[in-house]
C-alpha cells in the first residue's frame, strides 16, 4: 500500500516538476529577467497559491522538530535554487535538469546521519546505475561540441548546477524532517514562502550595486503559469515523503529530469534529444532497481 501511494504522488508530481523545469528555461533565457527575482516571484506565488487551501483545511499540529528543519532547509535552498537558476539561464534545460541524479548518491549519506536510513545494497546498486545515466549525458553533449568531458564540467552553468545538486543532497533529509513533523501542505507553504523571501532580499541587496533586469514583457504568461505548476508539483512530491526513505524518494524524484528532457526537446527544440533520451532510459533502469530491489 505504500509503494502505491507513493507513486501515486511521485509520478505526475515528478512530471509537473519536469514541465516546470523547461518554464524556468523558456523564461531565463532571453536574459530579460534576473534568476533570483524569478525565484522570488516563483516561490512566493507558489505559498500564495497553496495557502488557500491551507488555510481551508487548517493549519497542522506543529511537533517538536519542524521549525529547526525548516530553517536549515530554507537557509540551503536560497543559495541552491539561486545557483539552479543560474544554471539554466546559461545551458538548456535538458542539460542541468539530469544533474539532480548526482542528489540521490548524496542523500545516502545526508538521510543516514539526518535520518538513521540506512538503504539495502539493491538500492545502492540502483543509484549506481543513475550516475552511470549521469555519466554517459554529459559525455554526449561533450561530443556534439567537439570539447573534452573535463571543459563541459568546467563550464558556469555546469559548476552552478553541480553546487545546486549537492546543497540539494544536504537539505533534502530535512525537507522530509519538515513534512513528518507538521503536513506536506504546510511544509510546502512554509519553506518555499522562505526560500522566495530569502532571494528577495539577496536581490535587494545586490540592486544596490548592480541594477537587477526585471523584464516580464515577452515571457508574463509563462512565469504567471510557473506558481501554479510548481506549487502542485510540490505538494504531491513533498506527500510522497512519507512513504519511503528518503534516499529511495530522491531516486525516483529524478524521473523529473526523464519528463524535462522530453519536454525540452518537444518545446524548446533543444540539440542531442536521442542522446539525452537514452541517458535517461539508463537513469530510469536505476530507478526501477531501486524500486525492486531497494
């Protein structure tokens, strides 16, 4: 029964989250909007949209623990989302969106210690074989440029991405600390309310030295339209927490990447689809080990 409920959350949760991904992409790339106002936009409008029905349903009994974990994983996605951001106002969104595989290898680690979960070899095994998908992704897009696999990691928008994914890793196990400790609705309000606000005022900050570009002339429909996707896409990923260990939770949260790469060469056009489409069928064979055998 928890296996189901849990992919009854994850998957089109996973796939909303993929759609959001080629938004965020059509948005930022034509330059005209600075990445941080966008997450301040983004996720503000996704704790306006989901407190609606929080406040229908009321607010949960608070347990000892959340506020601790909401801070630490708010203080980390304001750094992560504005270095994720930054990452796919430089490359397509095809590209960065696979690089949340390397979380999953990361989070073994952070939900042991946060969490004391400790995952089967099967499920190791699984993970494995996403990095492998991993791999095999940017050595593609290595030889469609022609360029050494050392210079495509080397690039900003790669190292954004990569540091994206590790403070994602870190604050992962405390995203599922928030959630057990109050309601996915909530934590979800809570922490993206945070992590808008906390983006915010860095850009405020930064607008004091350097003008920010705040254009929404050509892209208004699709970042009115981001809110809306994110914030359900976020509730249903952040419910599927409490139906497995979070290690097992953030592999499959990577079919994300599978639904992104789809939809970026549907929408966006983007160069090496085959090549991207295979990796991620290698990605999904590391998902369905650590679904069997995990």
């Amino acid at each position: 029964m928890n296996t189901l409920l849990f992919l009854s959350f994850i998957i089109p949760g996973t796939f909303l989250l993929g759609l959001n991904d080629v938004l965020v992409r059509k948005t930022l790339k034509r330059g005209s909007i600075d990445e941080q106002l966008l997450i301040a936009f983004e996720f503000i409008g996704v704790s306006a949209v989901l407190l609606i029905p929080l406040l229908t349903v009321g607010a949960p009994e608070i347990k000892d623990g959340f506020w601790i974990a909401a801070l630490v994983t708010i203080f980390f996605n304001i750094f992560a989302q504005w270095a994720w951001y930054g990452a796919f106002r430089r490359e397509e969104a095809s590209l960065i969106s696979p690089l949340r595989l390397l979380t999953p290898p990361l989070v073994i680690i952070t939900g042991y210690v946060v969490l004391s979960e400790a995952p089967t070899l099967g499920g190791v095994i699984g993970i494995l074989v996403t990095v492998f998908g991993l791999w095999f992704l940017i050595d593609g897009e290595a030889k469609r440029w022609k360029i050494n696999f050392s210079k495509i990691i080397k690039r900003p928008g790669m190292l954004l991405g990569l540091w994206g994914a590790i403070s994602f890793a870190i604050s992962l196990p405390f995203d599922k600390q928030a959630v057990v400790t109050s309601s996915a609705l909530f934590a979800v309000t809570v922490l993206f309310f945070g992590v808008g606000l906390g983006n915010l005022l860095l850009a405020f900050f930064r607008s004091r030295k350097k003008p920010l570009k705040l254009d929404f002339s050509k892209e208004w429909r699709t970042a009115l339209f981001l809110p809306f996707v994110h914030g359900l896409a976020s509730f249903l990923t952040y419910s599927s927490m409490s139906y497995a260990l979070i290690a097992y939770n953030a592999s499959v949260k990577r079919l994300w990447s599978f639904w992104a790469v789809v939809l970026s060469g549907k929408f966006l056009k983007e160069g090496n689809i085959n090549r991207k489409l295979a990796a991620t069928l290698i990605m999904l064979l590391g998902i369905a080990v650590t679904l069997v055998l995990g």
